[in-house]
C-alpha cells in the first residue's frame, strides 16, 4: 500500500515539475504552519496545494490554445470567432499578480479584435452591435486609441451611413451572387435560368440597372435563337416544297404482313383472352363415356393448363371453369315437363363423345349440346349453365376503361348522326356551324348493336375514361368486344397527304423566209413580183429593212414572192379560252408575222435584191405542285379548306336606254365634232353566287385489321379563278366630226363578264399500304400543228429550195398527276410502323424541336 502511494506521489511531483518548468510565474504554496497545507516530515507540498496547482497550469494553458485559436481566427478576419475565443482565453486566465502581464496581453488581443469587429459591424449597418463592442473594449482598456476612434466614426454622418441597415447589406450580397450566378447562366447558354436569376436580383431591388441589362442580352440571344430557328424552319419547309416535286421509287418487294401472321394474343385478362384461349387450345384426344359433365370439365381444366402454351406465367395458365346452379335452385322446364337437370347440373352425364385435335371451346360446345346446357365466358372464368336457364337477364355492372376518344369512335357512322349519306356531297350551308353536341352513350351504343332492357344503363365519365354499364352478361360481351377493337388500335391515326403535280410545256419553232426584187424609191410592183397572199399576210415596210436610210418601196408591200406563205399568228391559230381571256374586250385578235431575225441585200444599179429569214423558237412552261395534306382518326371523316369565297354575278339586268335623244360636241383631235348623246344604264348585276377558290381536301380513312392496310376515300379539290369574259357589247352613238363625216361614239362599253374557273378534282376510293404513296389519278395531252408552206417550183428545188418554204412547228404538252400517300401515326404524330414504304412527303416530326441548349 506504501509503495502505491509513493508512487502516486512520484508522479505528482513530476507533473508539478513539468507545469512549472513552462510557468513563467511563480506560485506561492501557503505556510508550514496552515493547517491542512503541510504535513510533517519533510515539509512536502499538501495534496490540495498540488491540486489547486495543477487546475491552475491547466487553466492557463486552455487560454494560451484560446488565444491561439482567436489569433488565427483574426489572421482568417474571422472577427466573431476571433473575439469569442479572445473573450475565452480572458475568462480562463487565472486571476493573480503573477499572471498580469499575460491578462494584459490577452485584454490587448481582445481590443484588437473586438475593434475589428465593430468596424465589420459598422460597414455592414449593425450600428448598435458595433457601439456595444467598442464601449466594452474602452472598459478593458481606456488608452485604447482605436476603439475610441471607431466610436467617433460612428457618430460622424459623413462616415458612417445612418440609413445604412444590416437587412440592405445582406440584400447586397443576394444581389451580387444573383448576378454572378445569372451571368454563369448565360455563359452556358441557360437562358431560362439566367433570367430567373436577374428577376430575383429585382425582387429585392426593383432598380437593379445591371438586372435590367442582363435580362436585356438574355432576351437579344433569344432573338437571335429564335431568328435562326425561323431562318432554319423556313428554309426546311422550302426544301419540303422541292422535295414534293420527287417521285418516290417504291420498295421492290414489300414485306406486308398478312392478318394471319399477325399475333392476335394481345390480352392479359378480359372475355377477349378468355375466348382467345378457347381457339387456341387445342385438345388432341377427347374420349367420354356415360361421363359427368363434372369429370368432363375436370379433364378439360387439367388439359387447359397443361396446353397452354401461349401464356408465359406459369400462374394464369389454364381456363377457370365453373358449373353454376340454375336460378332458385332448379332448371326450368325444359319445355316436356319434365325436370331437366334437377338442381345438379354437374351430375348430367355424357353419353359418348369422342374426337380428336380439336380446339377447347368445340370441345366444350360438344358437352353442352350433348348435356343441353350453354356455356358464358365472362372477365375471369367460363361457367356452365342450363340452356334455357333465365340468368340471361340478371343485370350485372362492369367497368370498362376506354381510350379518351371512345365516344367521338363510337359515333363515327352512327345511324343518328346528322351525316350525309354521301360523306363527299356538297355541304348544304355555307360553313362555319358550330359542333353538334354529343348524344348520350346509351344511344350511341344501342346503334352499335347493343340492348337495354328494362334497369339497364350505360354512363361515361370522361375525367377518368371510364365506361360503366349496368346490362346482361350477352351485351357486356358486345361491349367488351366493342372496347377491345378499340384499345388494339391504340390510338392510330391517319396522315393524309396528296399531291397534284401539273406540268405544261409549249414549245414552238418556225423557220421561213422573204424575198423581194425592186427598184429604189419606186412605187408599185418590182420587176419579180408574187401572187395574192391567200392564207398567209400582206408585209408591210416595217417588216424589211432599209438601206443607206432609204425604205423598201410601197406600203403594204405587196410584191413579194414569198407572200403567200403563212408565219407567225398567221400560221399557228390559238383559238382557245385563253386566246378569249386574252382578249376581254372581244376585238380582233391581232397578229403578226415571225420577226426578222436575219437579212441579206444586194444593190445594183437601181435595184435591190432582199432577202428576210424569219425565224422563231420559243419554249413556254407553267409547272404547278399543290400538296394538301391532313390527319384523320380510323373511321372518322376529316377536311381541310385553304379557300378564298370569290363572289361574282349570275344574273344582269337589260341596259336602258332614253326615250329622247340629245347632242353634245366631243373632242375628235384637231377637229372637234358632234354626236348624239342621251344617259345610258348599263347592264346590272342582280344576283350572285359564291364559289370556293382554293384548295378542299375530304377524307374518311379506316384502318384494316392487320394494322397494316388503310382504306381512304377522298375527294381532293383545287379550284382556280382564271379570269372573265366579257358577254356584253359596247352602246355606241351615231355622230360626224367637224368636217361632217359620220362616226361612231361608245357612249358606255356595256361589260357583262363572266367567270371562268378551272378545277382539278379526284373522287376515290382505294386501298394502300402504311406508307406508301400511289397515283390515282392523271391526264397525260399533247398538241400537235405543224404548218409546212412553199413556193411551187421554187420550193421543190434541191437546197435553194428551203429558201422558198415556210416550216412551223407547234407543241403543247400537260402532264397531270394525282399521288396519295397514307401513313399510320401515333398520338405523337411519329409513324407507327417508322419510316416505311417510300415515305414520298418526308417525316412531319422533323419539324419537332430538338433538345439543344439554345445558342448551341
């Protein structure tokens, strides 16, 4: 026990040792004589002294870490944590004399930072938190020069801001890191992001210019995106244009799948999968005899399961039967009297029933004829029942959940809808009727096939796109079957888009020539002279040349050999509708003869020989694409007018004349002249009609069973104003001029015009593939003159002899083309079967916006 306590004291006193090795001061140790201070023997230091000692040393060295800890504190200009620990290390410190120098070291280390602090305090507004501090670092110490001038700047108005506050401080620095995060945004090209950013800088300060800035050059790079994105639309729809004048090559096979390679196992659950898997199973042997329906429907459940090939989890394989007991506990009679089946169905036996390989639902149609019963296939099970049982009008409710367009589907082609029987027949009104609003489902259904007897009710709630119908179990079955041809079409859709394509090529080309011999300055014939002109046109001094400024003698010149022969107007007629829209004033056409488009003269003496080659080769094209398009649900009718309504008269009443006539002069030149005058009425409109200008596409596509084939009838149609005619005649008035010669004044020019319209129109009804684009429907014309006049005798010399001919050719070529294409769409407009067939008119979706940062 001794030793223990030697050691313990050794230990002490080798602590004490340490802690005043690195004291620099001295610690007093109370007399020999205090009780409880000493102990004999030695005068060793007593075990509280030592104590008191030791807690003393650690107490200072907690401060010098304090000190230490603020120093650093105050070197990171962490002033808060620097002045709290300095006020730590002040607290610590143990008081005494021995220890005043370094309290004083500590009290200066807290002025310091306690007038740091306040300076921070002061310049972020927290005034009073910043007097505190100064007044507290005074107390400590009263020379404290720079606590005493942060107290002056704090009531110097000049330096110290009164209405300065620490809630504006805090609200710059939100400012500022705004901005620097909104400019970071723009930097990457977040728009979106920089701009919210800016706004919340102007929710805490509404005249934040630099916010306004930037939100300004945000909205310029949008401008700029959106300016490059119209330059890119537009430029892209152009190229859709000259992409539409390509024809398509189609697929030299096409790899179409037939309705009996398609897999019709689409459902999970439902009467449609129920039934699926009654056709499907296929039982290879069936051998009963003198068997009860119960066994028989024991060894067809236990079959079901273990042929079931087409469901994968293990757990739904198989067909849940059930024998149900007729209504009341008995079968009705069966029309003899007699109990049919009493009220154990199951108990029915089979007399003999042997087949092989046959589907699961013949089989089991065989148990129920040779048993008189009936079997109903509901959502979840297949029951057996009697075939006269009543249960067939026990009402049942059943919820359905249809596609959103179910009731728009379940019109379409209803006998109540107010449709033409002719989808494509000229409306009755004159457009713009509101939408019809829509009948209940209740009715729609009963025109779909479906009964409702007496308590039997069908409601649609739209929100949720659910069906619920309270009905027999026969007409759910129709209306599951109704629902489920609906949900296998998912949604499709039916692009549309046609294509007129027209192409119009006139080309002529004429080649002749004119000869003249005579002498200078002379009237009459020349010396060689020509026939009568006949069919072809007297030539006029204009028509040659001259030489040395003198003209071809005579006006019209009518010496020429070659002046029978037709050219120009003279030699190709255009005697059409455009000639008469041409020429609205119904006057004489002019024509004229092929210019000269070379010469050759010779002089001799006083004559002239002159030779003029006429010649002309023109070509003329007019090419029109027009490419309407739209999209239809399966089954629905849909149409598209791009239209102007051009109004024009049909009917005119009769011009009036006066019943007394009266005379004015007129203006006839140099001399004026006189003519009968009297107020005229012209022809009047009295009524008018209406006629759509432009392009009318119908359509009614519907989508084949195998997904795959659409059948469309449409009835595109483009009509175009040309111009008018004019049926009217000029009222003219009989009159002289000055010089008393008769002549004719048009008193009013009388216009009864007419419209001339030209329509292209296809009305069809055809069969196409997904994708695919065929022509149904053109017109291919070409018109042929050709003019071939020579000189008799000249004409027919070798070589010199086409100088005596006149050869023109004229050819009017129009190509029109009408080209369909039909594609299969989603919900989302992308083509459900992708870019198939020869996809002519190009994927719409290639105008979806792509997901690039703007200004990428």
């Amino acid at each position: 026990m001794e030793n223990t306590q030697t050691h313990r004291h050794c230990k002490a006193i080798a602590k004490l040792m340490a802690v005043a090795a690195v004291m620099p001061v001295a610690i007093s140790v109370a007399t020999a004589g205090d009780s409880g201070y000493t102990s004999g023997g030695g005068g060793s230091t007593s075990s509280m002294a030592r104590a008191e000692i030791a807690r003393r040393a650690g107490l200072v060295q907690d401060a010098d870490a304090a000190l230490y800890a603020g120093r650093q504190a105050y070197a990171n200009k962490d002033y808060e944590t620097a002045v709290a620990e300095y006020r730590k290390a002040v607290n610590l410190l143990p008081p005494g004399p021995a220890l005043a120098d370094r309290r004083a070291d500590y009290n200066a280390h807290l002025g310091d930072g306690v007038s740091a602090l306040a300076q921070q305090y002061r310049r972020v507004g927290k005034y009073d938190e910043a007097r505190s501090l100064l007044e507290e670092a005074t107390e400590l110490d009263p020379a404290n020069f720079n606590a005493k001038k942060q107290l002056a700047y704090l009531d110097d108005p000049i330096r110290t801001n009164p209405s300065l506050t620490y809630e504006h401080t805090q609200n710059v620095d939100k400012v500022r890191q705004s901005l620097y995060k909104g400019e970071g945004f723009f930097n990457l090209g977040d728009y979106d992001k920089a701009e919210e950013e800016f706004k919340k800088v102007l929710r805490v300060d509404k005249y934040n210019i630099a916010a306004r800035r930037w939100m300004e050059r945000v909205d310029s790079a949008r401008s700029e995106y959106y300016r490059s994105a119209y330059d890119q639309t537009r430029s892209h729809m152009l190229a859709q244009v000259d992409k539409a004048w390509e024809i398509a090559v189609p697929a030299e096979n096409a790899n179409i799948p037939t309705l009996d390679g398609l897999d019709m196992n689409t459902r999970s659950e439902g009467v449609l999968y129920l039934r699926n898997k009654l056709d499907n199973i296929v039982i290879p042997i069936v051998d009963f005899e003198n068997t009860s329906v119960e066994e028989a429907i024991d060894f067809l459940r236990i079959r079901a399961r273990e042929l079931d090939l087409t469901e994968t989890d293990p757990t739904r394989k198989g067909i849940n039967f059930i024998i149900r007991k007729p209504k009341g506990g008995s079968a009705t009679d069966a029309g003899d009297g007699d109990d049919l089946l009493g009220s154990d169905i199951g108990s029915a036996r089979i007399p003999s029933l042997k087949l092989r390989n046959v589907p699961l639902g013949v089989a089991l149609q065989y148990i129920c004829d040779l048993t008189r019963l009936r079997y109903k296939v509901d959502d979840h099970s297949v029951s057996l029942l009697p075939i006269n049982s009543l249960e067939t009008d026990e009402l049942y409710s059943r919820t359905f959940v249809v596609p959103p367009d179910f009731l728009a589907r379940v019109s379409a082609g209803s006998a109540g809808d107010t449709v033409d029987d002719d989808p494509f027949a000229a409306s009755s009104g004159t457009g713009g009727a509101a939408l019809a609003p829509r009948r209940s489902v209740k009715e729609l259904l009963s025109e779909k096939g479906v009964s409702f007897p007496d308590g039997a009710n069908a409601n649609y709630v739209a929100g949720g796109s659910q069906l619920i119908v309270y009905n027999t179990l026969n007409n759910l079955d129709v209306i599951d079957q109704l629902v489920q041809a609906m949900r296998t079409e998912g949604g499709k859709q039916v692009r549309i888009m046609t294509k007129f394509v027209e192409i119009s090529q006139e080309n002529t080309d004429e080649l002749g020539f004119d000869w003249i011999v005579t002498p200078f300055a002379l009237g009459g014939d020349g010396y060689i002279g020509g026939g009568t002109t006949g069919n072809g046109a007297q030539r006029v001094t204009g028509d040659f040349t001259s030489v040395n400024g003198r003209s071809i003698a005579g006006n019209p010149v009518t010496n020429i050999s070659t002046s029978g022969l037709r050219s120009g107007d003279y030699a190709i007629s255009r005697n059409s509708i455009d000639a008469i829209l041409n020429n609205p004033n119904r006057n004489a056409q002019t024509n004229s003869v092929a210019p000269g488009i070379m010469s050759l003269t010779g002089v001799w003496g006083s004559e002239q020989v002159q030779m003029i080659m006429r010649g002309l080769a023109q070509k003329k094209g007019s090419d029109v694409m027009t490419a309407p398009s739209v999209i239809a649900r399966s089954g629905e009718k849909a149409s598209i007018e791009v239209i102007r309504e051009f109004i024009y008269p049909t009917e005119y009443e009769p011009p009036e004349l006066p019943s007394s006539v009266g005379s004015s002069s007129f203006d006839g030149g140099l001399i004026g002249g006189s003519s009968s005058s009297f107020p005229v009425t012209p022809a009047t409109p009295t009524a008018f009609e209406t006629r759509n200008t432009g392009v009318t596409l119908e359509i009614e596509p519907t989508i084949g069973p195998d997904n795959y084939t659409i059948d469309l009838r449409f009835a595109p149609d483009i009509t175009e104003f040309e111009g008018f005619i004019n049926y009217g005649s000029p009222i003219q008035s009989p009159g002289q001029d000055a010089l008393g010669n008769p002549v004719s004044v048009t008193i009013t020019e009388n216009r009864i015009e007419m419209p001339v319209f030209s329509t292209r129109k296809v009305t069809t009804a055809l069969t196409i593939y997904d994708g695919y684009t065929v022509s149904v429907g053109g017109l291919v014309s070409e018109s042929v003159q050709n003019v071939e006049d020579k000189v008799p005798i000249f004409g027919d010399l070798p070589l010199v002899g086409r100088l005596f001919q006149s050869q023109a050719e004229n050819r009017i070529k129009s190509n029109l083309i009408v080209f369909v294409t039909a594609q299969i769409i989603d919900a989302t407009g992308r083509p459900i079967h992708g870019d198939s067939g020869d996809a002519a008119f190009g994927d719409a979706a290639a105008l979806d916006t792509v997901g690039v940062l703007p200004g990428k």
